[in-house]
C-alpha cells in the first residue's frame, strides 16, 4: 500500500472515530457473508456500526486521537473489526452480547465473532466490566437517586421532632378537654 493511500485511509479513520471515544473491539473471522449482513443489519438498526480496520493504522490513528491503547494490547492480534455507536459503552456491550448469545443465531456466530474488549472513554477495560456500564439514563437516574434521597433524609430529620411535639401537644389538649367540667 503506498503512503497516499495509507494518509487516505488513516484520514478516513480519524473522520470516522473523531468523537468516539466509547467502542467493542471484535475479533470476526469465517462468519458467511449472509451472517455478516445479518449482524450487521440488526445492529444498523440499533444505531451501531461495524468497521474492519487495519491494525497498525488503526493504532497510529488512536494515538494521535489520544485513545491509549498499548501497541502489545490483545486488541491489535488478528483481524479486528471495531464496533461503536449506540448512546453508551454499557448499551453498545450489551446489544452485542445479546445478538452473539441469541439462541437462533448462536451456531452462526460461535467461534466466527470473538469479543476482545472494549475501549472506555480512550482506555482499554474487560468487556464483561463494560457490560454492567450503566448507560447515560441509568448514571443520571442514580445520581439523582443519590441527591435525593440525602435531601428525604434531611426533611426526615427535620419534620420528625415537630411531629412528636406536636403529636404531644395534641395529647395534651384531649385530656385537658376531657377533664373540664361540663357547663351547665
């Protein structure tokens, strides 16, 4: 391949992976072309991409973007093709996971598409950790859980004593009321 087409391609990838910064790495060798288009197009509609990469300008490419992953990294051993898109790292593992594991199409995929890893926010992490990622919702979700619930804590706190004085005021007003002397 000559240096042009070499700077052709590593343009192409630096336009393609500008924003990315969350993707699977994936290991597909022997899938048939109709499994290939199959995997494909159910993950289409689901907003995320596959591309075949080459490794080494895939590397150079990710160096210069800031993604830190080692050039002896596992990633960069065989043939890889990189999945990204979706809203987050833990919907994207996830979509995939599903699709590899479906009981109708797992003798299409077994042994054909091999799950290397994953890349969180430009650094490599296991693919099972980026599983249990929770997605964007799911992260705003628990940290307004966690807001919250200091704030219901803290009316607790406070609305509790006023409860029990006034719980005790209101005692002492039905005695007093039960024991005047009736007006006659």
């Amino acid at each position: 391949m000559s240096k042009f087409i070499k700077q052709l391609e590593m343009t192409a990838l630096k336009h393609t992976f500008g924003d990315v910064r969350d993707l699977v790495v994936l290991k597909v060798q022997g899938l048939s072309s109709d499994g290939d288009y199959n995997l494909r197009a159910l993950l289409r509609k689901k907003k995320i991409r596959l591309l075949v990469v080459k490794n080494s300008l895939c590397r150079r490419v990710f160096d210069e973007m800031g993604l830190k992953v080692p050039a002896d990294s596992p990633f960069w051993a065989g043939p890889t093709t990189m999945a990204f898109g979706g809203s987050s790292l833990g919907e994207l593992s996830r979509e995939i996971d599903t699709e590899l594991r479906n009981p109708k199409k797992k003798a299409l995929y077994t042994d054909k598409v091999v799950v290397k890893g994953a890349i969180a926010d430009g650094q490599p992490i296991a693919f099972d950790v980026a599983k249990r990622m929770p997605t964007r919702q799911e992260a705003i979700a628990s940290v307004l859980q966690a807001i919250l619930s200091g704030g219901s804590n803290i009316a607790g706190a406070l609305t509790g004593p006023a409860a029990q004085v006034a719980s005790q005021v209101q005692k002492i007003s039905e005695k007093k009321e039960e024991g005047a002397p009736a007006a006659g």
